[in-house]
C-alpha cells in the first residue's frame, strides 16, 4: 500500500479520524484535570540509648544500629525487596507511580551496589491529594515506631536503654508535583502524534475490511448466458 492509498483511505473514512482524535483529546483532558501529584520524603534516623541526631557520635552509623533499622524495614515491606534506582536521589514518582509507599534504608549507592552509611529509614509516599499522603505518613510513622519498640521489648526491658529513633523535622513536608509549561505542550503534541498514528491505522485497516467485503459480490455478479433453441434466443 502507499502513501497516496493511505490518504485515500483515511480521507474516505475521516469519520474514524475524527472519533479517535475525540477519544484522545478526552484522556488528554483528564490527564490535564488530574492536576499533578502530591510526595513526601519523610526520614527516621535511629541513635544509640540516650543520644540525640545533633551528637557527633550518636551511632547513626554504627553497623548494629544500622543493621537494626534495615530489620524495621525490612518488617514493614514483609520481607520484599525494594527496588533501586540508578541514582539515590532519584524521586519515587520520577517512576511513574501515581499512588503507593515506598519504605527502605537510606541507600546511597545505585542499582548496581547498595551503599548504607547511616541508621535512617525513607519514607516515600506518592498520592493523589494531600489528606491521602499525610494520613499514610501518620500510619507508617506510627507503625515504625511500635515495631522498633516491639524488636527490642524482649532484650531491653527499659526504654531509657533502647535504640531511638527520630524524624527529621524538615522531612514530613509534603510538596505537589505539577508538570511545567514544556511539558505540558510535549505532553499534548505527543497524543497528538499518538492519536495521528493510531487514527490512520484504524481508518486504512476499515477501509480495507470494507472493500474486502464487498469485492466478492462484485466479482461474483455476470451476466447469464442466453440459451437458444432453434436459433431463438430465450
């Protein structure tokens, strides 16, 4: 097929064109509706008995204390592996999550080596308004707290004598994601594309259904033989 068929078709069957373009110009509206997405990058750092974050020596990193808060992590997410990133810094919505938690040891390597160089869990919640991010912050800040209380009730019966652990007060911020202008018409322009693509695709591939429908009959329809008898045409 060429390009001069192809404007053929898609020119016969604007129709389907017209219903894609509508179609995509609907989820593009949404998507724009939606209006970005709210993130938190809440950290708990754990200290030795009777030190504080501000200590030169807290024990934030010491290996046991640090290998303490990978065991809360690790109870918190059941036992699954978080996924690394190819930089530390890298955002949990930068993924493409629109809603979900990620809870892990501070890492400070990449996807091809982990680096913990301190007792601080991450928490990273992506979600749709701020009353969801604050309200799963408050329940996963809660339940750090009442698994490092519960790993070490048995062996430390006395609080004064338990590894601590402390939220950086700058870290419970809760910021809104929104996509810039740029991205905004590169957004548009690439449904636009999309929605060029995919419109003549399906104007070309019903164009062609139909004219294979109705090929047979017309090849099919000829004109009879007339009979004769005794020289007389019937």
């Amino acid at each position: 097929m060429t390009v001069r068929d192809i404007a053929h078709a898609s020119f016969r069957r604007w129709y389907v064109l017209v219903l894609v373009f509508a179609l995509m110009a609907l989820l593009a509206y949404a998507l724009h509706r939606d209006g970005g997405t709210f993130t938190t990058r809440t950290a708990v750092t754990f200290t030795l008995p009777a030190a504080t974050t501000l200590m030169a020596n807290n024990g934030s990193n010491d290996s046991s204390v640090i290998a303490f808060a990978g065991a809360i992590a690790s109870e918190i997410n059941r036992g699954k592996p978080v996924a690394n990133y190819s930089s530390a810094d890298a955002p949990y919505y930068g993924a493409g999550v629109r809603e979900g938690v990620l809870v892990s040891l501070r890492n400070e390597g990449n996807q091809w080596m982990a680096v913990f160089p301190s007792a601080t869990i991450e928490i990273q919640i992506v979600g749709p308004t701020r009353e969801w991010v604050e309200a799963r912050q408050q329940q996963l800040l809660t339940q750090i707290a009442t698994v490092a209380g519960a790993q070490q009730s048995l062996a430390v019966p006395t609080a004064e004598n338990r590894i601590t652990g402390t939220v950086e007060p700058t870290s419970t911020r809760i910021d809104k994601i929104v996509p810039s202008r740029v991205t905004e018409i590169l957004a548009f322009a690439a449904m636009g594309l999309a929605g060029s693509i995919l419109g003549i695709w399906a104007a070309v591939a019903l164009d062609l259904a139909i004219r294979r429908r109705s090929a047979p009959g017309r090849l099919g329809r000829s004109r009879p033989m007339p009979t004769t008898w005794g020289g007389i045409a019937a």
